[in-house]
C-alpha cells in the first residue's frame, strides 16, 4: 500500500529551528508538497519539490531525497503564529495526491 | 478575493437525511475537489473534476455524488447521510488538473458536518 510518514506532534522554542520529517511509500512519484493548516482553518500552500535538494523560500525551506523516500519541511526563526499542522503529501504515478496525517507543531515562548 | 467559498460552515444533520454541501470559486480554475479531513488520518480525496462538465471518483466516493455543470461551482451531495460521514469537508481547485501539476491548490474553509 500506499503510505506517508509524519510525527504526529512536535514542540519547539519561539526562535529556534525546527525540522519536520516526511517518509514516503509510493507507486511512482511526481512531486511533494508541504502545506501549512492553523486549527479550524484551510490548508495553505508551502511548497513543491520534484527534483532532489533544498528549496529555500524565505524562513522555511524543504528538501528531497527521491532515493530514500524522504522529505523535510525547515522553519527557521520560528514565531508563535508558525503552530499550526505540517501536511506532506506525495503525487503519485497516477497524479493522485497522497496525504499524511500532519504534524502539529506547538511553539511556546 | 474571495478565492474559494463553501457553505454551510457547519451543519448537524440527522441520520438518513439529504445533503448538499455548496462550493463555489472565483479563480476560473479548470479542476475542482472534494476532501474529507478526519483526525489521525490524512486528507481522503472523495471526487474530483478535471474541467466542467466531468467528474471522477477519488479514494472514499460511496454515499457521496457531485456535479460540475460550470466552471465555478462543484456541490456535493450526501444522499442519505450515515454517522461515519462525521467529518470536516474541503473543497478545492487548481488551475489545471493534476497531471501534470506543479501548483498548489487552493482550499475552501471547509464545512464540519455532523451525523447523529
């Protein structure tokens, strides 16, 4: 079967950095995305990555290993309004999205 | 900008009953979708629509159907609602669909449904 890996929750300092893990098991891969969900409210897009590396976008970044399946979201300076959830997904052979569970990242002062 | 408008935001609903959930967007987006997001599990896919007047099945379509008669506005309807379609519904679009799909998608506020 098809599955996606994420902690369920993290805990960090205000200011710090935080990395946040993502393993995949897919039939096929056509690109990861990272997306950011605050309580009650929509997902919002944070990033894609079809290619192996590190996308740097201002205080987050992601990185991409294709040959291990894995992914990470970076958040750097980390400010009280980043708790939110961390969702990974995977676009698949057949371009379905598949999705993980998400990451509640908790952030105190 | 409105961007991606659902309705209702919330709903109880009585086991049994006929639902529609409202989703309408403003962006011209050719693909639209419909999520059911339930704690510890990630986002389900329920139906999609590569462009207006199509519709396909996703991963958890039964007891669900959909429409696309325009480009703007993709309902989804709950025949006769059971208990296990509790969840948080999400509507969403993208520009084109995803084959092919670089972008991100776009999400409504979503609509918590209850079945008692």
């Amino acid at each position: 079967g098809q599955n996606i890996d994420q902690p369920t929750e993290m805990t960090a300092t205000e200011g710090a950095i935080v990395q946040i893990n993502c393993t995949y098991q897919t039939s096929g891969f056509n690109g990861l995305f990272w997306y950011q969900q605050h309580a009650g409210e929509a997902p919002t897009f944070l990033s894609y990555n079809v290619l192996d590396g590190l996308e740097e976008k201002g205080r987050f970044s992601s990185f991409l290993s294709r040959s291990k399946g894995y992914s990470y979201l970076l958040l750097k300076e980390l400010q009280m309004k980043d708790s939110a959830s961390y969702l990974c997904a995977v676009m698949d052979s057949n371009y379905q999205l598949i999705w993980g569970a998400g990451t509640k990242l908790i952030i105190k002062p | 900008i409105a961007g991606i408008t659902q309705a209702p935001t919330s709903q109880i609903l009585a086991a049994g009953r006929r639902m529609t959930l409202r989703c309408t967007q403003d962006m011209r987006h050719n693909a639209m979708y419909w999520y059911r997001q339930d704690l510890g599990l990630g986002l389900r896919l329920i139906h999609y629509s590569n462009t207006a007047g199509t519709t396909g099945k996703g991963e958890v379509p039964d007891g669900y159907s959909v429409s696309r008669a325009n480009t703007d506005d993709f309902p989804l309807t709950l025949a006769s609602a059971v208990p296990s379609q509790t969840s948080v519904y999400f509507c969403a679009s993208s520009e084109s669909g995803l084959a092919g799909h670089t972008g991100e998608l776009f999400f409504g506020e979503g609509s918590r449904l209850t079945v008692l």
